[in-house]
C-alpha cells in the first residue's frame, strides 16, 4: 500500500522481520533490504552473550516501539516512544483505574496499534491476565459475550465502535458478562444512548472516555 511504502521510506531501514504470509505483499512493495522471516527466527538459537551486553548498555530512554499515523492528510508521521514514557504511564495507568492481579483484561485493540499497550503493559506490571478476543467475534455478538463470560474478563480497554457493535445488535438480550468492573474507552465520543445500555445492563461497572 501507499502507507507502507511512505513509512519504509521514512525509515530507511536496514532490515524489516516480516512472516512467510505477508511475502508477496512485501514483493509488491519493492523493499531493498534485508529480509528476516519470523518462522526462521523463531528456530534460531539466541546469542545469549549480544543479548547480554545489549542489556547491559540498555537505558530507560531507549526506544521501545514506534507507530505511525494512518496517513489519510498525507504523508504518516512516526512516533517514537521509550521505554520511560510507558513505564511511566502504565505506573498511573494502572493506579487510576485500580488494575491489579485479580483483573482480566479482555483485549480488542490489534498489537500493532499503540492502545494495545495498556493492556499488554498494565498485566506486565500488576500480574492481570490478558484475554486475546480473536477477531472474528466482533461480527458475532452471541460469540463475544460468550466469550467475555467464559474467560470472566472484568476490564475492557477498547474503542468505541467495538462497545457499540454488542448495544447496535441488542448483544446484552442475549447474555451480560456481569464480571466486567471497568469499562475504558477513547479516540471518539460515546454515544449517549449506547453508553446508557451498557449502564442499565452494568450499573456497577466504571466507565470511562
């Protein structure tokens, strides 16, 4: 795509590690550097002394992963964020809204987008189990909530659009994952009628935009 071959432009890098089931994608995009499959990698021994040493000289502000916008009012702009920055936020992240070990985070947000870090990061530092929703469920309402229910997940973190899919197709008629105790959620503004079904079917759960 236009965005992907703008972002490998930007970043001119060296080496891109990518899996068997995107290389003709990436033939399409022309790229010139070296290869890495993931598949490959994955049956590799690691070089425990680098490993070593690169940890050794490693810093808080070193970076820890960078996203780039969707591009749709021109060119992506990148973000680079350290280590610190999440450290940082995830420390109040988790203290605001009361994350602790006994929580189940049911996770939506792809973890290739940066709202993933709160779920992945928030369970790293307080012991909270992380549920990974498979895709597919959002089109299934009946297959979510059971989902939800099954998995007793009691923290969502996810995007509007997502919450409004189980009010839209009057999910909780057919089942309530009454375990969830906060419900988090940002980028857009919740509609009021929506946010008042999730209220009515989980008065006790906190919400938050």
């Amino acid at each position: 795509s236009l965005r992907l071959q703008s972002i490998l432009d930007i970043l001119q890098a060296d080496c891109l590690i990518t899996s068997r089931m995107y290389e003709k994608e990436l033939e399409q995009l022309g790229y010139k550097g070296k290869v890495l499959l993931a598949e490959k990698l994955l049956q590799t021994e690691p070089e425990i002394r680098i490993l070593e040493g690169i940890r050794r000289q490693a810093k808080d502000t070193d970076p820890l992963y960078g996203i780039f916008t969707s591009g749709s009012t021109g060119t992506p702009k990148g973000v680079v964020v350290s280590h610190r920055s999440v450290i940082d936020f995830i420390d109040q992240f988790t203290d605001i809204f009361h994350i602790t070990q006994e929580d189940v985070i049911g996770n939506q947000a792809p973890w290739d987008f940066d709202v993933s870090v709160k779920d992945i990061y928030s369970a790293l530092k307080t012991g909270a189990r992380v549920e990974i929703i498979p895709k597919r469920m959002f089109s299934f309402p009946a297959q979510l909530l059971d989902f939800l229910c099954e998995r007793q997940v009691t923290t969502l973190i996810w995007a509007v659009s997502a919450l409004c899919i189980i009010t839209t197709l009057r999910g909780f008629s057919y089942k309530v994952p009454d375990k969830i105790r906060k419900v988090l959620f940002s980028g857009e503004t919740m509609p009021i009628k929506h946010l008042n079904l999730w209220r009515r079917y989980l008065p006790d759960a906190m919400y938050v935009n």
